[in-house]
C-alpha cells in the first residue's frame, strides 16, 4: 500500500522545498521528491555557487585593480583555482544541508529518487538506474521540477569543451580562452569571472546587447565596462556552427553578414534555460505544454490536469529562484483555500552579479514607452553619489521611470557597485504603489549609495538636489 | 417629427438599465411627462415619462431587456398627422432646443452643497422645462444623494433660461445645473428669427451664486475616517479620476489584507466607464479551494420571489449593517409610570391642538432625553479612532418610518434649547419633511443621540441599533395600562397605571453598564415626576 500525501510536491529546488515548507507550515501532509539533493540548480548549480565564485572574483578584482588606488601596495597576488572552486562547492553543499535541515523540521517526507506521474494522484519514484522504489498517492500535486540549460544543434554540448553552467563552475583548470555565447545575466556574470581571473574573454549575443532584458542605457554602461577590461564582444551575431577540432573549439559566427571563425579551450552555452519536461508523465496524463514548459494559470498554478499544479521555471520565464519561491507558496495557500494575492510579475526584481551589477525591477524605457506611457525618467550617476566616490565605485546609475500621468513606479534600473542590493527599497516603494513623493519624501542616510535612489526619484521631477 | 426617447442615465456608475415595464402600447398617444416606461438599474428603479406630447409610434426595447444608456428605447411621433406606427427607426434626435438671452441678468444655479460628507448630486427630476417661469424659491428641481433625496428651489424669480444637467444625471457640488433669466428675456430658437435685432443688446452676463450654505468645503483628496490604508499611487489615481472617498471604500482589494491596489482601482474606473458595475465583484482568490462552498444561488421559482431591494433599502442595509459591525451593542431596559405626562396629554391634548401643536409623549420623552444627555454627556459623543469626541451640543435624532418601506433619522438641531412645545413643533416638522422627501441633508447630519418610537406599533420594548456615529440609541415602547404594586402609607396596594419600557442601545465600547443603567434611572425618575407646569 502506497502511502498517501495531501500534497506531493516534485522536486527541491527553491519551488518546491518552499513550497513543502509553506505546505506543512498550513498542517498539510507533505512529501518532497527530489532526485539530487535539495536545493535544486539554484543552491547547487546556480545563484549560490555563482555568488561564491563571484565575490572570489571580485575580491580578486579588488586587490589586483584597485589596491593602489587606496594607497594599498599588494606583491605577488596569486590564485588557487581549484581551491576557488572548492570554495564554491563547499558553500553549496553547506547552504543544501541547511535545507535538508528545514524539510526535517517541518516534518515533511523527503524521498530521493525520479519522480513520474503514474496517475492523476499518484507518483511512482524511481532510482539511478531507471528501478521503481517506490510510490506514493497524493490530493494534490506540485510540479516543481525546474528548468536546465537550453541547447541547440549548432552548438553541440559534449560537456567537456563546449560547455553549459553547470560545467562552468567545477571546471577542473581555467581555461586559457573561453567564448560564452549569450549575454544574459548567466552569460555576463560568467564572463566577468573569468575575465577577472585572466581568461580571454569573448562574448556573443544574438540580439544588439549585452543583457539584453534591461534597459538599453545600462547595456551601454555594461559594454563599455567589459570592454575596457578587455573582453571582445560580438552583438547582433548569430553562431552558425561550433566544432571541437583537436581539443579546441571552432566557432563559426557572422555579423552583419560576415563570416568569422573565433577559437577558443572552452565555449559556455549561456543561450538560455528550458523547462524539464521529459520523462515525469505529463504527455501520459495530458498535461499541456507549450515549448517546453508546463502551461499553469498564472494565479492558481493549475495545470489543466484538476489537482496538479505546477510552479517555477517549469512553467517558463522569467525563470528566477525567486519567483519560483513566491509561487510555491502562493500556490500551496491557494490550495488551503487563504485569501492570498496573486504574484505581481510586473514588480519582480531581477538581478546579475557582475561587476558593475546589474539590477532591475518593473519595465524598461523602452517598454514603457512602446506601451504608450508618457514618462518622468530620473538618473542619478553614481559618480554623484558622495559614498561611491568614497568607495572608489564611480561607475554606474540609479534610473527610475515613473507614469506622468498618476505617478506610479513603473520601473527602476540600477547598474553599479551593489545594485543588487539597492533594488529591494524600490521593490518595496512599487509593491507599496509608492510615487515620486513617497521615494523623495523618506529621509535617506547620508552617506550611502541608497541616496542615489532618491535622487533620481527627484530628478523624474527636476527636484533633485546634487545634480 | 419623430422623436427618441433614450435610456436615461441614471447616475455616474450606472451605463445600463433594464426596462422593467411599459406603461404604453405601441399606436398610444402620450402626453408630455406622463409615464412611458419603467426601469431599473442597479441603484434604483424610477419611471420614465415621454418627454413630448404624441403618438408612441416605434418599441425598440422590450420588457426585460437590458440596454446601455442611450439606447433609442421607443420612438414618438409629435405631429399628430405624422403618427404612422413604423418600424424603421426614426432619424437622428434634434439637438435641444436652447434659448437665446435677449435681457435681463443670467443668474448660474448651482448644484447645492448638501451637507459635509456630500460630494455630488443626480438631478432626479427638473420641475420646470426651458422657457418656464419660476417663482423665487418654487420648486426648480429634485435631487438624489447618498444621504437623501430633496427639492430645489429657484433662489429668484425669472425664467428657466437653460438646462445644463439634465434628468438623471451626477455632477459634483457646486456645478452649474442651470441658468435662470431674471428678467425672462430670452426666446426659443425656433422664434429666434424675430427677435434677432434685440439680440444684438447682448446683457452683461453676470454669475452670482445664489446663497451657498456656509459648509465646510471637503475637496475629494479628504480622506474621510478611515482605517484602511490607500496607497500614494491609488489616491493620486483617485484624485486625478475623481474616485469619491465613498467609492473607493467600496472597490474590492485585492492586495495584501484587502488593500485596493492601482490594479482594482482601474478596473473600477473602466467598469465605471463601461458601465459594468459600480463595485467589482471580488475575484474569488481560493477558486474551487477545498474550504470555500458556493453560495446557494437564489432563483424566482415556485414558492419564491425575487425583489431587488431598491436604493433606499440598500442604504439602510447598509447603515445597519455598517453598525453592528462598529459598535459593541448592548441594550437595558427599564419601566416607567408614565402617569404623570400621561394625564397631562390626555387633559390637554385638545387644547393644544387648537394652537396648532399635536401633543403626544414624543416631545416629553425627548425632554427628558435632553436633560439626560446633559447630565451624562459621555451619552452625547462618538468614537474617533481612540479618542472621544463629547459634543456640547445636543441634535436629537428622531426615527421616522417612510412608507412603504423607508426608515430615516432625521434630527432636531440644538434641541436642548427647545422647550416642550419648540419640541413638539420640531418632532411633527420632520415627521412631515420625511414623509414629503422635504428633507435636506443638513436635517440628517450631525445627529448626536436618537430616539426611536417602536411603540406606535404596539411594541413594549426593542433593542435598536445605534444610528453611527452616536453612541447609544433610546427606544420607546407603547404606554399600556398595567396592574402595578404601588405603596400607599406603607402598604402595598394594586394600581393600574399607564406604563412603558425605554430600551437603550449603547456602544460598550464607550458606554458601560452603569452609564447605560444611570441614564434610564435618571430618565424615569424625570419622566415620572415631570414638572408639568414648565409646558
């Protein structure tokens, strides 16, 4: 007799552990299915690793740019890549354990396997080996199996020269050259560490820019960033083939409709993620998918299949831990019956880690603009900024848009030192529908880089006070 | 000529209307305001009358159906000879006619400011058309607002000049509704052409505004009492839509905690604008969730009528509700020999009939509700926030039934500076203004304490509901003739005496037990020994 669960979630990543934990938090019987451990690519093969890979880098970066700049005279600066590496899995590790920590205390079952729908309430667990262990019924099941590299027949994966993330972060040497294809925030934030570390870098992006999801004025600010510290970067250019021919990597790109073959130890496939679909009994069951994502109600989470819900990068962009926690647990209160609210997609922060940083919340120039607002738009330069001048972070912007019309937030676009971190105060101004005033209006300490933020808010109304 | 007769719009928020009867047949003859057809929207239900004398030649619209506003609903044929029932729709409605100024002064009538809280007002019905002449302080026009319905007097003497908000339609305090000629200079354009040589001795157009009431101005940013949180962005969105405090109280949230979000306050706007609904139906946020069980849908079937409640019902639903879930209400009661009061009225009730004032207990009850209040002025304030306010001024509410269905509050302004007769006076003068749709809404604002007479039904006692925001409410039961024991020379003996209970409704957050329980003791004891010779 299988053992029954009202609710079942599959997989462990930052959508489905938190959603177990909010799920037994509301007294249901809960069990998580993962087959790695817990945490999901984001504690294993993602955010954490990379942040810990990041600050070697920007540490590094630090004592070997910037040392004189403070009077600070360092000899013989030197790197131990594998112990930087160590160093990141060892984080990993310790952050996932932490999470082992919380499904126990929560009381919820944990089964380590590969999980599969075997019907509308039942899931059958199988191990390494493709053998059933197990199964289990619920009332209701989450999908939170997650997404993974997107790849394409043009740039064959053999995970050993052409490369994904995942690969990118255990890599056993640094590799002398590395081209990266795709410049989102995977892409550059790979590109800032090894370019920082001594790898030349190439970067190459199909679309215009660099990041191409921002604003267009903080791609601008980030090409000239990386460029200057020597990366070669290809925009609006399409990689026709990559061969690996004796060990290195032929790519074959063309821009503008030339042809070019660039050569390199290690190419990133940085084009994107995509959901994992395969193999867990959604085509058995009906399950609707549309490119490879798991087609749910933006609200409910419901699939059309009554009682599975699906949650997270599965269910498609904007493909963030984040996001993916918030609708676990949105989803699971839904499922209690809660009067909860809706996750706002329109107030999603977003975030990369390179340096400058980049962070971003609500729409772009660009998008606001196409959508018909008439705008306030509001800059600050970080090179205005007291604290950054003081910090030796002169690089980088506050920009803040907001509706002439009824003043609302519409967006803000942060590229600089600790942007990631200065993006929470107007994530929380926008959820709070906060307007210029409310911005302006709340007494900033003096000095921090948070000052920039009011500032530009003061600017979208010329009222700002040091430019 | 064929004229449109449309659906009219029946307020700000209401774009639709079903047209629940016809009162005429197609080939009928109609004259000018007698009732064509019956509607109903989601606010009220009204009757509409033809607009011009003819025959009602075109039914656009059936029974039941439900149409926007501005719908061509009929079509009416004014020439007698012209009145062939048809089919095709008639022509464009022609512009109405306006008039020309060929003397005197334009005065601006404007929509009256009807009390603090009271923001705009629906023009429910012009008495007088373009071209009429109108006395000083005759009837111009009625108006509906939240608070109540009430009629409009011109402030001069002149000709009804133009109509600048027609029937049915909301505008804010202070709009211009109309222009009033002074002089009756003015012609309709259809003898424009002989009066075109006066025409050119155009009259100074001078705006005066005839007596605004001296009331506190509240712009609609005000934010009235109110423990709900509006974001920056949805007062500004407010502010700049003209989105009353009363309407965004009413928006369903669907933020945090029931938040009204930019999100719901612009659906409520583009609802407003469609025509939808004045209040958004909240979207069921635990869809199909295991602990939400649908509401019994209720439908016209056997046994079973369906009566949508009309907009004073709706009003008072509201009120009611809106207290009990305010104020913690407990009542006590207490009985009273009223003998004293009781065979003074019965001795003089004729005689002050013949001065023109009906005597009942009403106003005794009142004095000495009065006197109560003053001596426990804790029973004459209200509840703001956690402070409260005590009022030294005493406007006494007097509940008064409206047939058939109606029940307003209406009160006595300074009513401690009224003797037993201004009393009198003033209890049978709202008494009549309520049931005549004479009150303003100055008469229902600013209560401080209110008394309800259950006992003209025959009811002894009750237990009210305190009208917000006061806090306490005194009910009155019917005087009946009961065998009491009464001590004579230390003896207990039986009388029969004429008795009666007062219940009082308080708000325990204010008024505890023994507040409550003083008040009536010290009513009785003023009731029972009441000096009858101060009348």
């Amino acid at each position: 007799m299988s053992k029954n669960y009202e609710i079942a979630v599959l997989g462990g990543g930052p959508g489905g552990y938190v959603a177990a934990i909010r799920a037994a938090q509301l007294g249901f019987k809960t069990v998580v299915i993962e087959k790695d451990n817990m945490g999901g690519i984001c504690l294993n093969w993602g955010c954490i690793p990379t942040k810990s890979l990041l600050k070697n880098a920007e540490m590094y970066d630090n004592i070997l740019n910037h040392s004189k700049d403070f009077g600070i005279t360092v000899e013989g600066v030197s790197f131990d890549f594998t112990k930087i590496i160590r160093r990141s899995r060892n984080v990993s590790t310790k952050i996932t354990r932490g999470v082992d920590y919380l499904i126990k205390k929560n009381k919820i079952e944990r089964i380590k396997g590969f999980g599969k729908l075997k019907s509308k309430t039942e899931i059958e667990i199988f191990d390494d080996e493709g053998k059933s262990i197990d199964s289990i019924t619920a009332d209701n099941i989450i999908l939170a199996t997650g997404a993974r590299s997107k790849t394409v027949p043009a740039i064959p994966v053999d995970r050993e020269n052409i490369i994904t993330s995942t690969e990118a972060m255990i890599l056993k040497e640094q590799p002398k050259e590395m081209i990266i294809i795709g410049a989102g925030a995977i892409g550059v934030e790979f590109a800032y560490l090894y370019n920082v570390l001594g790898t030349k870098v190439t970067i190459i992006e199909m679309l215009d820019r660099l990041v191409p999801v921002e604003d267009k004025e903080v791609s601008d600010v980030l090409e000239k960033s990386f460029k200057k510290r020597g990366m070669e970067i290809y925009t609006g250019t399409t990689v026709d083939k990559a061969e690996v021919k004796d060990g290195k990597v032929h790519v074959t790109i063309t821009k503008d409709g030339e042809t070019k073959e660039l050569i390199a130890d290690k190419v990133l496939n940085a084009i994107g993620v995509t959901g994992n679909i395969e193999g867990i009994g959604l085509e058995e069951l009906g399950i609707e998918t549309f490119k490879n994502h798991i087609v749910a109600d933006r609200r409910t989470y419901r699939t059309n299949v009554k009682n599975i819900f699906a949650i997270g990068d599965v269910i498609g962009p904007p493909w963030l831990a984040h996001v993916a926690s918030a609708e676990g647990i949105t989803c699971v209160e839904k499922i209690k019956g809660l009067e909860t609210v809706n996750v706002d997609y329109s107030s999603i922060p977003g975030c990369t880690y390179c340096q400058p940083q980049i962070a971003s919340i609500g729409m772009t120039e660009e998008k606001a603009i196409e959508e018909g607002y008439e705008l306030k738009v509001g800059k600050f330069p970080f090179s205005a900024s007291g604290k950054a001048a003081a910090s030796g972070e002169r690089e980088g912007f506050v920009k803040l848009l907001f509706d002439a019309k009824y003043g609302e937030l519409l967006g803000a676009h942060i590229i600089g030192s600790e942007a990631t971190e200065l993006i929470a105060e107007v994530g929380l101004a926008k959820s709070m529908e906060a307007t210029f005033e409310s911005i302006i209006k709340t007494v900033h300490a003096h000095p921090t880089l948070s000052e920039s933020i009011m500032e530009a808010a003061a600017d979208a109304y010329d009222e700002a006070i040091h430019i | 000529m064929k004229v449109d007769v449309i659906m009219p719009k029946m307020g700000e928020s209401i774009n639709e209307g079903t047209l629940i009867k016809w009162h005429k047949k197609k080939g009928d003859s109609v004259e000018k305001d007698e009732i064509l057809f019956e509607i109903s929207t989601d606010k009220v239900d009204t009757e509409i009358p033809s607009p011009e004398d003819g025959v009602l030649v075109d039914i656009k619209v059936f029974e039941n159906e439900t149409v926007e506003v501005d719908s061509v609903v009929a079509v009416i044929e004014t020439e007698a000879d012209g009145a062939v029932v048809e089919e095709a729709s008639a022509e464009p409605p022609e512009e109405e006619p306006s008039t020309t100024q060929v003397g005197g002064e334009l005065i601006d009538i404007p929509m009256p400011k009807m009390g603090e809280s009271v923001m705009e007002g629906t023009i429910i019905k012009w008495h007088k058309q373009v071209g009429d002449k109108v006395e000083r302080d005759e009837i111009l026009y009625e108006i509906s607002t939240d608070k109540v319905d009430t009629e409009v007097p011109s402030p001069v003497e002149g000709t009804l000049a133009e109509i600048i908000v027609k029937e049915n339609e909301t505008v804010e305090v202070d709009t211009i509704v109309a222009k009033v000629s002074t002089s009756g200079g003015l012609v309709k354009p259809k003898e424009k052409v002989d009066t075109k040589a006066e025409e050119k001795t155009e009259p100074e157009v001078k705006e005066t505004k005839p007596e605004p009431a001296p009331q506190q101005t509240q712009s609609k940013s005000a934010k009235p009492n109110s423990n709900k949180f509006y974001s920056p962005l949805v007062m500004n969105i407010a502010n700049k839509e003209n989105v009353s405090f009363d309407e965004l109280e009413n928006i369903n949230g669907t933020g945090v905690q029931g938040r009204v979000t930019k999100k719901d306050i612009l659906n409520y706007i583009s609802d407003r604008k469609e025509g939808k609904t004045a209040q958004p139906v909240k979207e069921s946020t635990q869809q199909e969730s295991r602990e939400s069980k649908p509401a019994p849908k209720l439908e016209a079937g056997e046994g079973t009528k369906i009566i949508p409640m009309d907009n004073i019902r709706k009003r008072i639903m509201h009120h009611m509700k809106n207290s009990r879930d305010t104020s913690v209400h407990v009542s006590a009661m207490i009985e009273v020999d009223m003998s004293r009061i009781y065979n003074f009225v019965k001795a003089n009730k004729s005689k002050f009939a013949g001065e023109g004032v009906k005597l009942t207990y009403m106003p005794f009850i009142s004095y000495a509700c009065i006197r109560a209040l003053k001596e426990f002025p804790l029973m004459n304030a209200s509840i703001d926030g956690e402070n409260i306010v005590v009022k030294n001024y005493i406007n006494l509410g007097i509940a008064v039934a409206v047939e058939p269905n109606g029940l307003i509050v209406p009160n006595i302004k300074n009513a401690d500076e009224k003797n037993i007769r201004g009393l009198a006076k003033s209890i049978a003068e709202l008494g009549q203004k309520s049931k005549n749709k004479g009150l303003v809404p100055d008469d229902i604002v600013d209560g401080t304490f209110s008394i309800t007479n259950y006992g003209v039904f025959g009811t002894e006692f009750g237990t009210p509901i305190i009208n917000q925001p006061e806090v306490a409410i005194l009910g009155i039961g019917t005087i009946i003739k009961k065998p009491v024991v009464v001590e004579i020379d230390g003896a207990d003996s039986i009388a029969i005496k004429p008795m009666m209970y007062l219940s009082l409704s308080h708000d325990h957050r204010l008024v505890d037990g023994m507040l409550g329980g003083q008040y009536l003791k010290y009513m009785k004891e003023t009731l029972e020994n009441f000096d009858t010779s101060i009348v």
